[in-house]
C-alpha cells in the first residue's frame, strides 16, 4: 500500500516529518498538524480589512495575505487527507 502522505506537497510533508516524531495515530497527528498551520496563520498574519490604507499598505497587505492563504492552504491539504 502506497504511503497516503506521498500525495501531499513537500510543505505538508515535513509538518507531518516533524508530527511522526511524536504521535503514532496518523489521522490525528494530521488533525494535529492543520490546527497548527491554522493557529499560525491566525497569529503571524492575521486577515486584514481589503481597504483602509494607501497604495503601499495595499501591496503589503496583499503580500501578507498570500502568505496567510499558503498556510492555510496547507492545512487543509492536510485536514482532507485524513
């Protein structure tokens, strides 16, 4: 049988890398991982109102909520693999 963590993006798998480590239940260490990316997400780049800066704040805030939407993305790569 196919390891079913193949399937996730290099990202994915070294949160899951550094999850083994610790749990031996896959689903939950899966669980474990997305409520991470997702508390991360929250923390380091909270979402933002789309308006209430100039131009440069705009660039910035786009910026930063990539970076959020890539995290999140992750986790729930993450959470429909269990």
């Amino acid at each position: 049988m196919a390891d079913p963590s193949s399937t996730l993006s290099p990202a994915a798998q070294a949160v899951l890398h550094a999850m083994r480590r610790s749990y031996d239940h896959e689903p939950t260490r899966r669980a474990i991982a997305a409520e991470i990316l997702c508390a991360a997400a929250d923390q380091v780049v909270p979402e933002e109102p789309l308006h209430g800066g100039d131009w440069r704040w705009e660039i910035e805030r786009d910026a930063r909520q990539s970076s959020r939407r890539q995290l999140l993305a992750i986790a729930a790569e993450l959470k429909a693999a269990q």
